[in-house]
C-alpha cells in the first residue's frame, strides 16, 4: 500500500504512470453512463473514507463517483461531525480509521494533519488538498494539458496572481514532468520558497517576472486561481485584491500571450475578479475538462494506491 500525499514526494516515473493510467481508464469509459461500472473493479469490496474539514464540491464529488465506478463504497465524513474535531488526536484518528475503511482521502488545513494520519493509519491516504498543496488538482491538470497538447515536458507554464497551496504543486509538477514555470504575482505573495527550490534542484527553469504581459510571452500555459483561498482570513480580502487586480486573466493579457496559451482554474472561480468570463468561456479555455478529470486521475490514483 501507497500513500499519495504529495507530488514531489512521489516517484516521477510512478507520476507518469497514474497519468497513463488515468487516461487509458478514461478512454475506456468512453460514452457510458456516469454510473455504470468499470470493466475492471479494483476497489470490490473496498471501504473508502472521505474527510472534509473544509468545503468541497468538485473533490468530493469526483472521489464518490470514482470509488463507485471501481466498485467500492465511501464515507464522507466532514471533520466538524467527528471526534477529531472535538480532540481527538489525528493518530487515535488514523489507527481507528484504519479499523473500518481502506483508504482514506482527507482534505485539511495543516501539512502536518496529513501526514501525522499518513504516519499512523495502516492504510493508504490520499492529499484531497492542504493550506500547502493540492496534488490530486495537478494530475488532473497534467491529464488535461496533454490530452489538448501532448507531452508536457519542455513546455511553459504560467501562474498568474496568488502564490498558494495550488501553485506549490504546480512548481512540484515542474519539477516531476519537466516543465518550466513563471510566476507573476506581487512579491508579499511569492510562492513558498521550498517549492521553488524543489523544481530549480529537479532541473526546471522557474522565473519570477512581476509584469503578467511579459510573464505570458510565448507560454503554453497560463493558470490563475482564487485570490482568496479556504484558509485565508476573510480580513484579508480589501489588501489582497488590490495587491492581485493588476494580475487578473483577463483579454489584454491572452492577446499579449498572442491567445497561443491554453487556460485553466482548478474552480470555484470568482468570476470578474481572477479572470473573466469572456477567459473562462473562451476558446483556450479546458477548465470544465480540468473538473472532469479530477474524476479519472483520482481513479487511478487510488488504483496506484492500493498497489495496482
Ligand atoms: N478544485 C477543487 O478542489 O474544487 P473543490 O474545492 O470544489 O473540491
Ligand atoms: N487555493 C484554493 C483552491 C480551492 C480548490 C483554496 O485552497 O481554497
């Protein structure tokens, strides 16, 4: 058994393979109904629990349907409803848990949540995101860059606005697929410097370039995400969108890139504010294939997980 809990802390050749496998599976659904079967079933019999401490709609949804899809059961279970919430420790957690299900996808807000349930459960856990990181977003957007322009090694990748959780896994793809990356946001709010270091040491040019229209120039990629994430105070908000409004996806900035640039936004989208809607629902735009493959990478994530 595997834990999946970071991208840059797991294998870049096994990352290669979820994204293989996560597009095989998907073609072999091709056309059915979104709740008919796999052929093949490798959670049968398989108990899986789905932690929410924050909201969700996207990974929640993908996760239940997956399980189902390979013929396993799930718990959602959100973290206010439970004893952890009320103080239990993470461990008693993780050593109950791993009594009734067999494998456990939480979403939470510190780094250290998940991998103290990691460090105690006996089953497999998945990273469903963390104030840190959101892996299971970046495969799903690997899936999709290659689906729309093949591999994406070698290829450039802009993030516009916030440096946070979903721009660290970003860089750690970088680092893990090979690919270069430019942040353009304001300097208060660079992305983590550990993230950073991890894509320079593993080979990938990453550039900070303050001037989003110089920042776009020849990408082939150009991501945006909320400027205000989960685990940002709601204080925060008036300081934050005026240090992140020069930084918007918006028109101007997709003709300075010569519209050559796909578009994505893990969602929810504060739509006018990131990016507007003439972006999202633009011709580069792949944010609903984004959502949907959130479905199939998780799938073969799990799969991966459980050894197969
Ligand atoms: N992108 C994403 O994780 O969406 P949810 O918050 O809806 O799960
Ligand atoms: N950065 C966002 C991503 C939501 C899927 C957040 O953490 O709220």
């Amino acid at each position: 058994m595997r834990h999946f809990l970071d991208i840059h802390t797991t294998d870049p050749a096994e990352l290669r393979a979820i994204i293989d496998d996560a597009r095989a599976m998907k073609t072999a659904r091709t056309g059915r109904p979104k709740g008919a079967p796999d052929d093949a079933q490798p959670l049968a019999g398989r108990m899986v629990a789905l932690i929410f401490e924050k909201p969700s709609t996207r990974t929640r949804v993908s996760f239940d349907v997956g399980v189902r899809q390979m013929g396993g059961a799930t718990l959602v279970l959100t973290g206010s409803e439970m004893q952890l919430g009320h103080g239990e420790t993470i461990a008693d957690t993780a050593r109950v848990l791993s009594r009734y299900v067999d494998m456990i996808m939480i979403r939470t807000f510190e780094e250290a949540t998940l991998q103290e349930l990691a460090e105690h459960a006996t089953v497999p856990v998945i990273n469903g995101l963390t104030n840190a990181s959101h892996p299971c977003q970046i495969m799903a957007d690997i899936l999709t860059f290659e689906e729309h322009r093949g591999p994406i090694s070698g290829k450039k990748v802009v993030w516009c606005g916030d440096g946070n959780n979903v721009c660290a896994s970003f860089l750690h793809a970088a680092g893990q697929f090979g690919f270069d990356m430019t942040f353009s946001g304001p300097q208060v709010l660079d992305p983590g410097a550990e993230a950073v270091a991890f894509a320079r040491e593993k080979g990938a040019t990453v550039r900070i370039e303050r001037d989003p229209a110089r920042a776009v120039d020849g990408a082939d990629l150009i991501v945006t995400d909320t400027w205000i994430s989960m685990h940002d105070a709601q204080s925060a908000r008036e300081r934050r969108h005026n240090l992140l409004r020069p930084y918007q996806v918006n028109r101007e900035l997709m003709e300075a890139n010569g519209n050559r640039a796909l578009f994505m936004h893990c969602l929810p989208a504060h739509r006018g504010e990131e990016a507007t809607s003439e972006v999202m629902d633009g011709p580069n735009s792949v944010i609903f294939d984004e959502a949907e493959n959130r479905l199939h990478a998780q799938k073969a994530i799990m799969r991966w997980c459980l050894g197969g």
